[in-house]
C-alpha cells in the first residue's frame, strides 16, 4: 500500500538533535546494556510523574533513588541531571532548517521545565520548530499514545502523514502503534537518512 506525502516531521529532542551525557552516568551504579537502561528510565514512575509536571526537582530525585536504587545522594543526582543535554549535534540545526523549509516540523519530547530552559543550545532549539510538544507542559509521556495522538490532532493531519524520529525503539513504537510513521534515528545523520528515506528530504 502506497503511503500519503510526509506532511509534518517530529523530532525527539534527545539522542537526535540534542548530544546527551551517557544515562549510565547521570544514574550512578546501575551497571545494564544501554537498550535496558533506557527502557528502565522511560518506563519509572520518578521519570513519568517529573516530565510529566506532577512532581519537583527535588521529589523526581528522591522519588528515583528509591525506584531505581541510584548511588547517589539527591543533591548530587540534581546536578548530574541537570547536565544530563550537552548541546545541540554537530549539523542538527542545519538539518532542522532544511526539513523546516519542506514541511511543517515539530519537537516532542520526554522533558521538564529545567532542561527545556536552561539546557546548552536551549535559545537555538526553542526557535526552530511550528510546534512544541512538551511532555512536562502537556502532562502526558512518551511511549503512551496520548502523547502522539495530542500531537497528530494539533496538527491537523493524517497520522499516516507524519514521520517521528526517536533515539529509543520503545518509543518508535509506541508512535507507530498510535499510527505515525516512525523511525529510529541517532543523531542527526540516521534522521537525515530517515527523512530522505521518506521522501522529505533529496540528500
């Protein structure tokens, strides 16, 4: 079955536009393969209720020493998280110039209000995309499908018509259950590679 035109691209901010320091080193004396670490992260219930907006700074990192048996005290957890986003990727704000120009673009992401405002690059990110699907301001997360099905509905298409690019396969699948088309991309060349895949992009 042939596929409608990509009308809007969704990029995951994380691990696709934005460098992130190794989980393994924000989340101290959790020795498991990256896929587990990750999926144990997206999936606790200290890390859905923060980026979310339901809890502080403070009892997202009490919460998750408790839940994940993390090796550190929560002050010291704090300042690992908040420097968990190194900056933008070498060429991502080139590539989101260039998708931009094609198609409508958005950015939905797993985040809070520390990192989406005070994060290296944060003034580049916060102008580079038509919409803004934050999971803190729209209190729901991903991989659960309310979060795509928010986002398909404020843009006003076709599910089938937008491409969402994740770093975590849990979450690409979660969008492709929701009914987006869903890639996974790591850093910007594998978006790149994705967007030309589907027709969005030439090179």
């Amino acid at each position: 079955m042939e596929h409608p035109p990509i009308t809007a691209v969704v990029f995951d901010m994380g691990g696709v536009v934005v460098r992130l320091k190794p989980l393994g080193e924000v989340l101290a004396g959790l020795e498991l393969p990256h896929e587990d670490l990750w999926e144990r992260w997206i999936r606790a219930d200290a890390v859905r209720v923060f980026e979310s907006g339901g809890s502080t700074v403070d009892e997202f990192a009490d919460s998750l020493i408790r839940e994940l048996g993390v090796d550190r005290e929560p002050v010291e957890l704090i300042e690992r998280f908040r420097g968990f986003p190194l900056g933008l990727f070498e060429g991502a704000e080139r590539l989101l110039v260039e998708t931009r120009a094609r198609c409508t673009t958005a950015v939905l992401s797993n985040t809070n209000e520390l990192h989406w405002n005070t994060q290296p690059d944060h003034d580049v990110l916060q102008r580079s995309f038509d919409h803004e699907y934050l999971s803190f301001r729209i209190g729901v997360v991903k991989p659960d499908a309310a979060i795509f099905e928010h986002a398909v509905d404020d843009l006003g298409v076709d599910a089938a018509q937008v491409l969402f690019l994740d770093d975590n396969q849990v979450n690409v699948d979660g969008a492709r259950a929701a009914g987006l088309r869903s890639e996974l991309a790591r850093g910007p060349e594998q978006a790149r590679a994705a967007l030309v895949d589907h027709g969005v992009l030439d090179t």
